[in-house]
C-alpha cells in the first residue's frame, strides 16, 4: 500500500512539473509577462502610461488599487485621474498625507466631479494610496493622485439647444487653460516625474484613432482625445495599456459585445490556470499583437485593424466571463451636496427640484441597469 501511495504522489509530481513547463511555453512563445515585470518594462522606455478601463468593472478599478504599492516601489509616484477635479488636488494631496484616513472627504472629493460616480471600488484607491504614503522612507515622495477634470460651467447650459452652440460648449467645459495636457505637462512632465492616466478607454487612446459612425456609416476618425493630444506632443514618452475588454460589434458603439481580435487572448487564458490568468503583454513584442480584427466596432474606417496599432500593452485579469460591476453607494447625495447635485445634473436633465431621494434613486435604477448589462 505505502508503494502505491509513493508511486501516486511520484506520478502527480511528474504530471506537475510538465504542466508548468507547458505553462512556462505559452507564457515564453507569447512574450507574457507578469503584471510587476510589465509595469518595470513599460517605465524603462516611456514616461507617461495612459490606462484605459472600460468604466465601472470591479476588477479593473481594484487592480488600480493593488498597482499602487508596486508603482510606488517602481518610482512612480504619480496617479492622474479623470474622476477627479484638478481644482482639488491640495485637498487630495492633504487626504492623502494626513495622519488620519478621512472616508467622508473622499466621497466629497468625488462627489465635486461627478455626483452619479457613486461606486465604492472608486474610492478605495484613495486608500491605497494613502496606505502607501504611511511608510514612506526618510526622503521617499509621496504618492499622489491628480485630478483631471476641469471645473466645468454648467451655468453656460440653460437648454437642450445649448448643445449645439459651440461657444457655450467650450464655456461649459471650460478646459482652456487646465486641458490634460497642460496638468501632466505641469505636473509630470516638466519635473521629469513618471505617471499613470486613469481613465476611460476612449480618453487613454494615443496614436490610435476611433471611429466616427452615425447611422451604422463611418464617417471619420476621432483625433482630439485627451491621450491623442499628449501623445502628439510627446510621442516617444506616452503609451497607452488597456484592459482586456470585449468590444462592441461594429457598426454600433450599442452593438452586441464580442471578444475582439477572433479571440486570441481568450485562447491564451483558456490554457493556463486561474492563477496565472493575470498578465500582460507589449503588443509590439508579443507575436499576439499581429492579431487582426475586422468585427469590432474599432476597426471600422481601417482594412484591418492590428492589436499593436490599436495599443501598446494589454493587462488580462482572467476570463471576462467573470468580470462584475462595481459596488453602488448607498445614499451618496444628501442635504450637504444637494445643491451641487442639482448644478451638475441640470445641463443633462433641465430639473431643478430634485430631492435627496430623487438623486439617490435615479443612481439606484442606473446602477440596476449597469447590473443587467
């Protein structure tokens, strides 16, 4: 009995060892790396990381809050963000340096951006950060979160014909002098100081152009996204990553969503097990990133599109089938923000007698929506 009990073990040790060898192969043929040795090779070339997320998947904004510690130990100090308003950065930069973690100026700080951002991942990163900043070594900088948004005029807005004047919509966003690329010239690039964009998908495009469609017709590109515009200025410094996401079936950004590029990555996550399912890659070093794509909604105004045209590097963070929305915050809107809630909903929504229970249930049926979808 105790010869066959060895044999068994010898055998699943054998067994063991060549499955990590097969795993060790895909990892080596499609030039994957780890999550810390991607970030490391990234930075060894480049300055300025735009992170592209799809919005509102939990996975994805609890990744941003376990990178911090890693970028901190990676001399990145930096992490711009679009959900934030650049005006408070002093009060970003006293939260995070206090003493005392204060929860209720967080939601303060993300409430001034947008009252409907009300999603308990998001503000977790503020404490990871702020974590971070409790050990710092003698001389050590700090780690910081920047806002990005402008504090926009929403006075400049009365009516839904508003829209259509230019000069009342360049009021209304009122980025002039705080564009994007002014706050990380001025606040990364000027003292030499390496940084991470957290934003939308759309934003975080850089030498990439996404297509204008309008009645399932292409009609042109879009080339005035924020990542664009640092990215014409600085090219050989910026660089777009994305999370791995399923994509819009073309010619609709509203289309059903399918697994883009004939679902090469999925292959790829299907043969490894789920811990060594979160991984990255440089398109332009992987053989993965000569993958093309005709069936996403991005590949419409190109022939074909090809993965290392569309980004730079891809963050996997296991099977899409397993992504889940963020967690809603109960009652983010009280008597304290009420009135900034009506100023900040008004342009969209021409209502100026929302109550509390109002704002918090209009919130509520969007969150179920997000939840459905």
């Amino acid at each position: 009995m105790q010869k066959i009990i060895i044999s068994l073990i010898t055998l699943l040790i054998v067994i063991s060892c060549t499955t990590q060898k097969e795993f060790k192969k895909i990892y080596k043929v499609n030039s994957i790396l780890s999550i810390p040795e991607l970030f490391k090779s990234i930075f060894r070339e480049k300055e300025i990381v735009f992170l592209g997320e799809f919005h509102r998947i939990r996975q994805q904004v609890e990744f941003v809050n376990t990178i911090i510690p890693l970028l901190q130990r990676q001399h990145v100090h930096i992490l711009f963000s679009e959900f934030a308003n650049y005006s408070d950065t002093r009060l970003t930069d006293s939260l995070l340096t206090a003493k005392d973690y204060d929860e209720k100026l967080v939601l303060q700080i993300i409430h001034r951006s947008d009252w409907n951002w009300a999603y308990k991942e998001y503000t977790e990163i503020y404490k990871a950060a702020w974590k971070v900043n409790q050990n710092l070594k003698q001389g050590e900088q700090p780690f910081r979160i920047i806002g990005l948004q402008p504090d926009l005029n929403y006075s400049a807005i009365q009516t839904a014909d508003d829209w259509d004047n230019v000069e009342k919509r360049h009021l209304f966003w009122n980025d002039e002098n705080n564009s994007w690329l002014n706050i990380i010239e001025n606040e990364a690039i000027s003292k030499n100081r390496k940084a991470v964009v957290y934003c939308g998908l759309h934003h975080s495009f850089t030498k990439y152009h996404h297509p204008i469609v309008i009645n399932g017709k292409f009609v042109r590109f879009e080339k005035d996204r924020e990542g664009t515009k640092v990215y014409n200025k600085y090219s050989q410094m910026v660089v777009t990553a994305l999370f791995y996401n399923p994509l819009p079936e073309k010619p609709e950004l509203t289309g059903r969503f399918i697994r883009p590029f004939n679902g090469v990555i999925d292959s790829v996550t299907q043969l490894l097990p789920k811990k060594l399912n979160e991984f990255g890659f440089i398109t332009s070093k992987s053989v993965l990133g000569n993958r093309t794509d005709t069936s996403s909604y991005y590949s419409m105004g190109y022939e074909t599109l090809v993965l290392k045209d569309f980004c730079d590097a891809i963050i996997v963070l296991g099977s899409v089938c397993d992504y889940e929305p963020v967690t809603l915050i109960e009652n983010f809107t009280h008597e304290g923000n009420l009135e900034n809630t009506i100023i900040q909903a008004f342009p969209y929504t021409y209502i100026k007698d929302w109550t509390v229970k109002s704002c918090n249930d209009t919130t509520s049926v969007a969150y179920k929506l997000l939840k459905v979808l």
